[in-house]
C-alpha cells in the first residue's frame, strides 16, 4: 500500500478542528442538528481519534432535545432532564458518543 503525504495526518487533524469550530459557530445559532450532520461529520471522519468531537456531538444531540435550556447549566441539572426526555434511539446514541469521547481521551 502506497503511503499517504507525510503532511496527510497533520492536516487532516486541523481541518477535522475547522469543522469543529464550524460546528461550534452553528450550535451557537441553534442550528444543532446542521452541526451534526455537516460538520461534525465531516470532523469524525477526518480524526476519529478525537474524542472531544464525539462530546460535542453528544452535546448538540441533548440541545436538540430541549432547545430552551442550557446543556451547560450545572445549576438545575439540565443535562439530567434532558436526558429523560430523549427518544430511547436519541439517548442511545448520545450514549454511544459518550462512551467513544472516553473511550479515545
């Protein structure tokens, strides 16, 4: 197999942070589920191994749930609540993103 461009890896690991960072400026205009299926996407494929993007995902996934609350609110709980009104598929998945952000950091 023939190898890639020494610089392959180094650059797809700053376009995979351009896509989160993209991702991030959605998010802030509550475009949640653009985020995901755009440019964090297009972030996990390009470095997989980044476990923060799997958090974020997981993240965007509980803001779509309740798009009135602060995911970040540590006050009330909200993560928590969120949680519990999330389709069984949706918390699945927001599990299974949690569990690969650990899993690779």
């Amino acid at each position: 197999e023939k190898a890639g461009h020494p610089w392959k890896q180094k650059m797809d690991r700053l376009e995979a942070e351009a896509w989160r960072l993209y991702a991030k400026q959605q998010g802030q205009n509550g475009f949640h589920q653009f985020a995901i299926a755009e440019h964090l996407q297009k972030a996990i494929s390009l470095h997989p191994d980044r476990g923060e993007l799997y958090f974020d995902r997981a993240m965007y996934r509980l803001r779509l749930s309740s798009p009135q609350a602060d995911v970040t609110d540590h006050e009330d709980l909200s993560i928590f609540s969120r949680l519990s009104r999330l389709q069984e598929k949706d918390f699945q998945k927001v599990l299974e993103d949690c569990e690969a952000a650990i899993s690779r950091d």
